[in-house]
C-alpha cells in the first residue's frame, strides 16, 4: 500500500475513533438528562446499562455507573416510583466517603453509597484475612487520588484509607485531574 493509501486509511481510523470518543462522552454523567422529565429507557440510552441497581419496597430505583478504570467517577441515578429521573449524583468524593462507618458498614451499603470498585482494583490479602476495594477519583485538590474500603473477615470491621499517589512528571508537575461538577 502506497503511503496515499495509508494516509487515507489514518484519517479515516482517526475520524472513528473522535466519532467513538464523543458519542462515549456524550452521555457520560447524564447532564443531557432533566430531573422530572427523562424516564428509565432515556436514561439507559443516555448513558449505558448500570453496573448495578436496586429497588426499593416504595418503588424507587437506583442505578450505579462506575466509569472506570480510566475514569474518575461514579454516578448514581435515582428514579422516582413514577420512573422519571429524580437526580444523578457524583459519588466519589470526601462527602460521600464520609458515610462509610468504620466497624458498622457493610459490603452492601458500600456498594450501595460508592458502586463496585474496579475488579483489578480488588484484592484478598489471605495473612489478614481482608478484601480490599479500591476506586481512583479527583480528590479535592483536583489530583488522581485512590479510596480504599477494608474489610476484615475476621472482626467484621471496615476501614477506610486515603491516598494520593505522587505522580508527579519528569518536570515535576502533578498532573490535575478534571472533575465534573453537577
């Protein structure tokens, strides 16, 4: 193939792939959506399927949206009895991570308040007899921060711990992570 030829076929690879990139990011958080008026199916086309969901005795429903491992955030959809959108919530922040009850919270709330963390993410340490999950966010300071929940099988005790790694370049800058703010 002659290099026409192959430059033709990067424009064309290179057209597809911003084509796949902005229809991903299109309904990423959900911003297109407007609480009290989109309904389930809007949603779902809007965003995806959820990595989880739960219904609630009242007729409620939450979805879960982990956008990792790339991504820094999770979004929890809540549908109102009615099935219209009642608000998106962005989970992974201080806020939220404060909710986690040390010695009181369980597997299920956390999923509930955080979503799943990413599967690589997860980890069993056997000598502590401890499964760890672990979400990447944007903490405070706008920097790739990583939030971790542990849970002794042992006691039954949940920890939580906070780092940011130094990720810091050749030049020594940190590179800032965006953050959506709804």
């Amino acid at each position: 193939m002659g290099s026409a030829g192959k430059n033709a076929m990067q424009q064309r690879f290179a057209v597809l792939a911003c084509t796949l990139l902005l229809s991903a990011c299109a309904g990423y958080g959900g911003s297109n959506l407007k609480a009290g008026a989109a309904a389930l199916p809007e949603v779902i086309a809007s965003m995806g399927e959820p990595a989880m969901r739960w219904k609630d005795d009242d007729g409620r429903e939450q979805l879960a949206y982990p956008r990792g491992p790339a991504g820094t955030q999770t979004f929890m959809v809540f549908m109102a009895p009615d099935g219209r959108l009642e608000r998106i919530e962005a989970v992974l922040d201080m806020e939220h991570f404060a909710r986690i009850k040390p010695g009181k919270s369980d597997k299920a709330t956390v999923l509930r308040l955080l979503g799943p963390s990413q599967p690589q993410w997860t980890m069993y340490f056997k000598a502590r007899n401890e499964l760890v999950w672990e979400w990447r966010f944007c903490d405070s300071w706008s920097q790739m921060a990583f939030f971790d929940v542990l849970f002794d099988a042992t006691t039954g005790i949940v920890r939580t711990s906070y780092q940011r790694p130094d990720l810091s370049g050749m030049d020594g800058a940190v590179p800032a992570c965006g953050r959506q703010v709804r």
